[in-house]
C-alpha cells in the first residue's frame, strides 16, 4: 500500500520526468533524423533515428540524475541528457553546412514539442476531471522544459548545439579554436552549471550565469508560444 506522502512524491516526480525525457530524447533523435537526411547513416546503423524514447535514454543521465536532482534541490533544479546520437560528421554532403542543420534539429524539434503541448491543452477540458489536472501539469511541464533545453543547446560552446552551429558559420579563424574546446567543453558546462552557483551561494554572490543568460530568450518564447496557441 503506497502512502499518500509517498504518492504525491510520485506524482511530482511523473509530471516532471515524462516531458523530460520525452524533450530530451527526441531532440537526440532529431539529429539523427536530419544526418541521414544529409548523408551520414552511422544513427540509423545504430538504431538511433527513431522516435522511441527507449533507444535514447540512459539509465543515469535521462533518469537517475534528473530524480537525484530533484530530490536533492526539492524540486529547484531539474538537469539531464539522453545517450547522443553519433553522428560522422565526415559522412556528411556539405560537412560544414549539414553540421549546421544538424545541430539545429534537437532545439527546433523542442519548440515544435513546446508548441504541441501548448495547443493540447485546448484538448484538457474533454479529459475526466481525476485525470485533467495531472495532465495540465505535464503539458505546463513539457512547454517550459522544451524551451529552456532548446535555448540552453543554443549557447554557442562545443559539444553544444548551439557550438556546432557557431563552428559552423563562424569564418576559419573563429571556427577552429572554437572547434577545439569541445574536448573541455563538458568541463566548462559543470562548472558553470553547477559550481559557480553553488560558489556563489556560499558567498552571497549570484553567480547563475546560465540562467541569467537564457531567462530573456526563454521568457520571449514563453510569449510568443502563447500568443500563436492562444493559451495563457
């Protein structure tokens, strides 16, 4: 018998966790779809071009971490990845341009996703009402989620999508240092991400560098997505 305390535990969890991994993998999925399109087979190969969230999730990055997370912050900070989608770039038809198109599925399939849920909820009224309100909140969920992650892709720092396209129509002299801090740019995220805020919080110094830098994109979306589904 699961106890109520425990049931609205899972029941935070679920209205979190489900937009999650569904935004996180499909914009993996994404890429895949758009490389095969421009030559390089090695996702499909892979069984990686479909849009079965199963064939992208990783155990620890799509699940355990975001729950970890959750649970550590009370819900203040939610963070995850699906497995990546290989992808040789090499294979490509035009290498530079495709990478471009490329890198820009994951984030534009976030905001086609923000989009659909917005215009869902037009659909909640019909649901019993014991369903409605958890739906609501996975859809409320799934627009804020799918904007951040195609925003946060979107800052300019290799293996982001946002580096690759900046790799990618950046001139030579711009493009090839940039192209060489993918190696560090893992690093380079968990530090900002994570250690300056919590740097700072020791501090007294807001040190939310990332999230000063996509609130106003992420808010401007918010909008706009609210003014074309007409969902407030």
């Amino acid at each position: 018998m699961i106890s109520p305390q425990m049931a609205g535990l899972l029941r935070e969890i679920s209205v979190l966790a489900l937009p999650a991994i569904f935004a996180i993998t499909l914009h993996e999925a994404a890429h895949g779809y758009v490389a095969l399109r421009c030559g390089d087979d090695t996702a499909l190969r892979a069984g990686r071009v479909t849009f079965n969230p199963l064939r992208h999730i990783d155990l620890f990055g799509t699940v355990l971490m975001p729950v970890l997370l959750f649970l550590l912050t009370r819900g203040q900070f939610l963070f995850g990845y699906a497995k990546p989608v290989p992808v040789n770039f090499n294979r490509l038809n035009r290498p530079r341009r495709d990478m471009v198109w490329v890198a820009l599925a994951g984030p534009a399939v976030n905001i086609l996703l923000a989009v659909v849920s917005a215009l869902l909820f037009w659909f909640a009224p019909h649901l019993p009402k014991t369903f409605q309100e958890w739906f609501l909140l996975n859809l409320t969920n799934s627009v804020v989620i799918n904007v951040i992650l195609a925003v946060f892709n979107m800052i300019p720092l290799p293996p982001l999508d946002g580096g690759r396209v900046a790799v990618g129509i950046l001139p030579d002299a711009l493009a090839f240092p940039l192209a060489r801090m993918e190696r560090y740019g893992i690093l380079i995220l968990v530090g900002v991400l994570i250690l300056l805020p919590l740097i700072g919080a020791q501090i007294g110094i807001d040190l939310n560098v990332v999230g000063h830098v996509v609130d106003g994109p992420v808010n401007w979306i918010l909008s706009a997505i609210s003014k074309i589904t007409g969902v407030g």
